[in-house]
C-alpha cells in the first residue's frame, strides 16, 4: 500500500456515511448542522458529507410490521425528507471498505465507483435475513422493507383460517404477530420461541402483554427451538414438524457483513468493533453507530438494538467525527435507555418506563394509552431527524447508567 494509492487529506473534509437508517440519517444532519453554525476559521466549515444508501428512500424500519399486515401503505419516505439538504446522496451499497487507503468501493446502477474519505461512518444496520437456519427461502423476513412487500402479499393472499407462524420470542415477533391477528382475526397466528415470550420483560408487564396476545387470538408455543425452516414447515430441534402457510422469521436480527469482508475488527456476530468514541478499534478513521457497531463493553454493555440506541449512537458519532475535524478530544460516550415500547395491533400498546441502563421502573402504560404513547414515540422518531438538519443536538437521549450500574445485556434485538 503507497502513500500515494491513499485518499489525499486536503483543508476539506470529506464524511462519508454508509447507510441511510436511523444512526447514519442521523449523524449526517448533525455534522452539516454543526457545520452550517460554524464560524470564524473552525474547520467543520469545510466538511461535506456523502451518505451512501441502496435506496434514495429512509425507511422506518419501526414501522415495517404495520406495512406487513396492511394496516400502514408504506414505511418508506424520500431520503430529502429527512436528511439535510446538502448531503450529496449515492444510491448503492458499499461492497468494501479499503480502510489503509480510506476509500471504499460502490456498486451504483452505472457500475462500481470508488469513492474516498477522511472520516468514514460506519451505519449498516441490520436485518433478520442474516439469521435463518436451513432453507431461508421459505421464511418472510420481519426486518426489511423490500421482504415487507413480498410478506404483505403473502398475508393477503391467505385464506381464512390459514396458519401463520412467526419465529422469535422478542419485541419484533410479538410487534408482528399481534398487528396480524388484529387486522386479520380469520387467521391462526402463533408465536414459536425457543424460550419465554418477552422473558426479558417484568412479569406483570409480561402478563398484560400476554393477556393482550390472547385476546387477539395470539397462540405462543414456548421452548421450541426451531432447527430449520422447510417449505410450509418448521423442523424443531425437538423433532416436531410445525406446519404453516406463511412462516415470519423475527428471531435475533443479525448484520450485514461488510466489516468483516473488509478486514476491519468486528465481533463474532459481524459487528465492526468501536471503542467507547464509536471510533473502530483498528482503523481510527471509522466511526461507527447503530445495530451494525459492537460499543466497548464499558460504555456499552447494556445497550440492545434498537432505533432507541442507533439514534443516539448516530448522534454521538457525528460528535466523534466533529472532534475529529476540529482536532480535539474524542467524547466519550454516554447513553442510557428512557423507554421499551410495544404495539399490540392499532388500538393497545405498552410503554415501559425504564431506568438509564434498561432495567424496568415501576411504571408502565398498556391498553390504549400505550398504543397512542408508542404512536407518539415513533412519530418523533422522524421529527427529531428533521429537527437535527437545522439544530446539532435538538435529539438527546438520558445520560448512560454509572459504569457500577451498567449490566451486560446479552439479548440482541429490540
Ligand atoms: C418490525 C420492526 C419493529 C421494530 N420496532 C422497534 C421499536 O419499536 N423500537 C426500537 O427501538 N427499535 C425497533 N426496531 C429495531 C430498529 O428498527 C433497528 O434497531 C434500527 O432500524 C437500527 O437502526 P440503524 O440505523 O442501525 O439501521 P437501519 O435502520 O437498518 O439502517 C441501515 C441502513 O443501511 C443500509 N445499508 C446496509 N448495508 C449497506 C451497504 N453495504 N451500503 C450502503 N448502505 C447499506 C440499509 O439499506 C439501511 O438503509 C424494530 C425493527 C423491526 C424490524
């Protein structure tokens, strides 16, 4: 590798983000924000940022459940909807990341294009295409808005009485199957999980979400680990074949794996390892945030994937990048959780009232209140992106539990 092959550092500096989700939309309004208030000789004046993403769409990923069963058109809106106007926008997807010469290579509808950088952000996100055991073809995948279409169609074609069975025993299976029997009450719909159904979740938080299931008809089959995904069944590791109509699969989300392709540190999952910055641990040009980043265990042992987490790991990787460019010390970060939220169909929810490290407090809105509460939440979700293009920092989460505090959450979705 010569000096000369490398991105030449020039007074600019050019911010490359990769992926248009929650984190990535984030971080770029924040650091042209931060840009546009600059004065005087600061050199974020001289920043210019490049936001790579497959498609010139932000999709709400929060909301894909809804598209699934109907009751929403669509979870999609124009990328300038919500990114600051002078982020210069690439539809394609990044294929590698050559991190020694701080470029990366992007295949576009004209072919592949290289582009380089000074700061790379590093916000792919993630999907539940990633983790299917046998045959992944035969499952509807909860997490991405192009299988969202394919499972739309699916549900709507059933007949009645069909069997649709969603894989997972988190928040995203049961966003999924309750919002299906909701809009279709004519269907079986069963959640298969290979251990408790929302385990994680307080037991009276858990009873009413559960009470809720069942009166929208929800069945849940617990401590059924599913082994393979056939078509029109599932093969348990117990020896059961389940059979199904159409099968969602909403178990542990896992994440593209383009850090790894790229020779950088990632974890054993995939996910580009940052230090308690967001910087990568071996490459201190990269940032990253969102579901894609493993966070140092210190800062960040007790945070879950979640758009509760990429959005203020997007926010703090845009400060990260700017201390960069200003040449001062990297910010540490701190963040902490204020809420879990659930919708059970349209007409109930739950909001979970939850302390800095995620564990519950005694405070808790279900039924209708809850259902508005989480309309609310995913409505500001978009807000406070739009609201980050002309204000750095008009999104904040609470502060981080004490590191004393912070337990180590092993669950990886939600
Ligand atoms: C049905 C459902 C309901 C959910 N509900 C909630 C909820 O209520 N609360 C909550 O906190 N979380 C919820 N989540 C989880 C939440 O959606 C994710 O944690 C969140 O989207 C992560 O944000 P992100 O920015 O890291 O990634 P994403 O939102 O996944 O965005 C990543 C972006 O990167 C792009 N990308 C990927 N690879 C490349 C590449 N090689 N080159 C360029 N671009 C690339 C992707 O196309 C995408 O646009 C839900 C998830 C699902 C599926």
């Amino acid at each position: 590798m010569t000096k000369s092959s490398e991105h030449p550092r020039s007074s600019e500096h050019s911010v490359v983000v990769v992926g248009a989700g929650y984190a990535g939309v984030l971080a770029a309004n924040r650091i042209l924000a931060a840009r546009d208030r600059a004065r005087g000789d600061d050199p974020a004046r001289n920043c210019r940022v490049t936001v790579v993403n497959p498609r010139a769409q932000f999709v709400e990923r929060i909301r894909l459940h809804q598209v699934a069963a109907g009751t929403r058109a669509s979870a999609t809106l124009p990328l300038p909807d919500v990114l600051h106007a002078d982020a210069q926008v690439i539809v394609g997807e990044v294929r590698s990341i050559d991190a020694d010469r701080r470029c990366v290579e992007v295949t576009t509808a004209d072919g592949v294009v290289p582009l380089g950088y000074d700061t790379l952000v590093y916000a792919v996100g993630s999907g539940t295409a990633h983790s299917v055991p046998g045959s992944g073809e035969h499952a509807h995948h909860a997490g991405d808005d192009a299988a969202t279409s394919a499972l739309r169609a699916a549900l709507a074609a059933l007949a009645p009485e069909a069997v649709v069975r969603v894989v997972g025993g988190g928040a995203t299976s049961v966003e999924i199957a309750a919002e299906v029997a909701a809009a279709r009450p004519d269907l079986a719909v069963e959640i298969v999980s290979a251990d408790r159904v929302l385990g994680f979740m307080r037991p009276r938080a858990r009873a009413r979400i559960m009470r809720t299931l069942t009166g929208l008809g929800v069945t849940c089959r617990e401590d059924t680990r599913v082994a393979r995904v056939g078509a029109h069944e599932l093969h348990t590791a117990e020896g059961a074949v389940l059979p199904f109509d159409v099968c969602v699969w909403a178990a542990a989300f896992g994440v593209p794996d383009l850090a790894r392709r790229s020779g950088l540190a990632t974890d054993a999952a995939g996910r580009l390892r940052v230090d308690a910055t967001l910087t990568s641990v071996d490459h201190p040009d990269i940032v990253g945030a969102g579901d894609a980043v493993a966070v140092a265990p210190e800062v960040g042992g007790h945070l879950r994937m979640a758009c509760a987490t990429a959005m203020p790991l997007g926010g703090h990787a845009a400060t990260t990048v700017l201390a960069r460019i200003r040449g001062r010390a990297l910010p540490v970060l701190s963040i902490g959780f204020a809420a879990q939220c659930l919708s059970l169909g349209r007409k109930a929810g739950y909001v979970q009232l939850v302390r800095a490290d995620d564990s519950p407090r005694p405070l808790a809105a279900g039924g209708r209140l809850g259902a508005t509460a989480k309309e609310a939440i995913c409505r500001m979700t978009v807000d406070k992106l739009r609201a980050e293009r002309a204000r750095p920092g008009a999104f904040h989460a609470p502060k981080g539990p004490a590191p004393a505090a912070r337990p180590r959450i092993e669950e990886t979705s939600r």
